[in-house]
C-alpha cells in the first residue's frame, strides 16, 4: 500500500459527500422566508372611539369597559390591544381574575390605582370569553397577595394563572391599554 492511498480515500469520500449534500444546501439556501405578517396600527381615531364608548359605558352598577380595538395574528400567537376604562372605587372593582393562558401588559393612559396580584381562590372557571380568553374567576379575596399602586406612565406584566384585580381606583377612575399575548388565538376584536 501506498502512503498516499489513505489520503486520496479521505479526499474521494469528502467528494462524494459533498456532492451528496450540495443539492440539499443549494436548496436550503434557496428558500424564501414565508410572507411577513401585515403590521397592525392603533392610530388616534381609534384610541378616541375606544375612549368614547367606554366613558359612555360606564353607568352605575358597571365596574369596567374592556374592548379589544386591535388584533395582530403573528402566526403562533395573537396579540390584541385593549381599551379599558374603570370607574373611582374604594372597594374591589370586579371580581379577581386569573387567565389560563393569556399573558396581560397594563399601561396606565390617565387615573391612578391599586392592583392586587397573587393566587386566586375558588372561583369558577370560564372556558371562552373572546374579550380575556379563557380562565378563572372569583369573589374571594387574593391569597399570597402583593399591592402594585399604578398611575400614568406605569406598566405591569400579569402572567397566565396570576390572580389580579384593582383594590382601589382615585377619584376620576383610571384609563389603561391592556396588551394581551394569546397563544391560542381565541381573543377576537370587540363589537
């Protein structure tokens, strides 16, 4: 045997893979990413409609105006933008809320408030509500609870399975987007 064979059969191989495989890398790099998604826009006309209806909404004896104005489709998830308006209270506004998958990102447009988040307990479950997805709610008190005071400007991020609900809303009551990431698209725009 010659002391070159060796290297001529590693040089044939690495030929013949390369030749095996560059048609499948021509081809990879070849492809065109799929079509971008639409971008979706919240202008003003629509953050002023959302605001009159959910002034307009908010009678005695109604605790919130939440409407879905906008809805991305991503491809793995939705994500839709809410308006929503809550009247002045010195009490729990609503009942305590935990979503099954739905994650919520509050900004504070105007007003200022008190949010609790911690586990719910008890409740009953919901299975649909195009407006907050599917998820548990409850009369009792939060368990484990931490207080967040919020005002304009302000964030927070409420993960799935948190249990949430305003302890305390000033006087003039508080406006806030609500940013919902819905992994299982069944958030729909509001009516």
């Amino acid at each position: 045997m010659n002391e070159k064979e060796p290297d001529m059969r590693s040089v044939m191989v690495s030929v013949v893979v390369l030749m095996w495989l560059a048609p499948a890398w021509a081809s990879a790099q070849g492809t065109t990413p799929p079509a971008p998604k639409p971008a979706v826009d919240v202008n003003k006309v629509m953050l002023e409609a959302a605001a009159k209806i959910g002034a307009a909404a908010l009678k005695p004896g109604v605790s919130v105006s939440d409407r879905n104005i906008a809805l991305s489709d991503t491809g793995g998830y939705n994500v839709t933008v809410a308006y929503v308006t809550r009247p002045a209270t010195k009490v729990p506004s609503g009942t305590v809320l935990s979503h099954d998958k739905i994650t919520e990102i509050y900004y504070v447009v105007s007003g200022s408030g008190t949010q609790m988040t911690g586990t719910l307990v008890g409740g009953t479950h919901s299975e649909s509500s195009a407006t907050i997805g599917p998820g548990w709610s409850s009369t009792t008190p939060i368990s484990n609870g931490r207080t967040t005071k919020l005002g304009p400007g302000e964030m927070q991020i409420i993960p799935p399975g948190t249990g949430h609900v305003w302890t305390e809303i000033a006087d003039g009551g508080i406006v806030y987007m609500t940013i919902r990431v819905d992994p299982e698209h069944v958030l729909s725009l509001s009516k």
